[in-house]
C-alpha cells in the first residue's frame, strides 16, 4: 500500500502561494530589515518547499519589488487624501509631509523596503511606474509654487527629504515613544514642511 499523501501543514491552497510568500518576507522585513533574509527562509516561513518561490518570483530582488510597488501604491492612497484636503499647495504639501510620517509609522516594513532594499527600478516597469504615479500625484502641487520644473523637483525633494528625516527620527525613538511621539512628529513634519515652502526654490527668503 502507499504511504498516504502529505499536506502542507500550513494548508495553503497553490493559488495563495503568490500572498503568502508575500506575507511572509513582509513578517521577515519587518523583523530584520530588507536585506535579512533569503528566499528560502521566506519559504520556510509560508510553510512550502523552497522551490516553490519560484513559481512566481524569479528571486528574492522580484518578491522585494513586488512589495515595493505595493508600498508606493499605499503611499500614493494615503498622500492622495492628505493634499486633498484643501486647494493651498502650501498647505498640501504640509499635509503630504505628515501623511508620510505617519505611512513610515505604521507600514514600517514596507517603508524600509520601499526606501532602503536598493532595488533598480530599471529592471522593475511595474515598480518604476509606481513609483512615477507618486511623483506625478505630488508634482504639480509643487509647480504650483516654483513654476520651473526643476525648481519644482528640488522644493518637493526638501519637503520630502525633510519628512523622511522627521520618520527615521522618530522610529528610532528620538522623540519618545509614547502615544503622542507620532501626532507631535506629524505637527513637526507639517511645519518644516510649511518652513521650506516659504523660501524660494533656491533656498533664499522671498523678496
């Protein structure tokens, strides 16, 4: 007689496999960073065979991609209804700010995929285009502003070079870790933000 076929133990169905390698390298980012674990411990964790990653993923730099494009798509959502929020770019920029504070809060694993995996997104088109769908939402907020484009590009990098200082910051416990650590980086985020729009693009106070 033949032994009797064994299941996954986990009891996953093959068409979850996509998610759960998914779920799993998120649960791994999450505690070691993106750049802490290899595909085959992904696969360990989502309870399948180390081969069958690659059904889907053709390696661990395409699973990491796939997250990435799923965090510039949450951030894309989130900075959306912040600059929604009223029709002063000043003020939507402020709002973008905050709102990214608060994404690197509480999506801390896709925040470190998205910014510190070192991806190429050259090799990636579903990745790059997301990221563009960003910049294409935060830009002409920018423009608004400073009328030359690249003028434009730099104000909205300082705004969010500023905003992803405050994030780090704050992750890092350097504002406390109490209940009112994030509502006060969000302020702070908001602020500096509504600090650099009111300089010219070039850095110098407005005449």
């Amino acid at each position: 007689m033949s032994p009797p076929v064994k299941r996954r133990p986990t009891g996953q169905h093959h068409g979850d496999l996509r998610n759960a390698l998914l779920r799993a390298a998120l649960d791994l980012v999450a505690e070691r960073g993106p750049h802490g674990f290899t595909l085959a411990e992904a696969s360990r964790r989502a309870g399948v065979s180390v081969a069958a990653p690659y059904k889907h993923f053709a390696d661990r730099e395409a699973l990491l991609a796939e997250l990435a494009t799923r965090g510039y798509r949450e951030q894309r959502d989130r900075f959306a209804v912040a600059v929604g929020a009223g029709p002063d770019p000043a003020a939507q920029l402020a709002s973008f700010a905050s709102a990214y504070v608060r994404f690197a809060a509480e999506e801390p694993a896709l925040f470190d995929i998205t910014f510190n995996a070192g991806l190429d997104k050259s090799g990636f088109a579903e990745l790059a285009a997301a990221g563009d769908e960003v910049a294409g939402l935060l830009l002409p907020i920018a423009r608004r502003l400073a009328p030359d484009p690249d003028a434009a590009y730099d104000l909205l990098l300082r705004v969010a070079g500023a905003a992803h200082g405050l994030a780090v910051f704050l992750r890092q416990g350097l504002f406390g870790v109490g209940g009112e650590a994030l509502p006060d980086t969000e302020d702070r985020a908001a602020r500096t933000a509504l600090a650099i729009t009111r300089q010219q693009p070039t850095g110098q106070p407005p005449t």
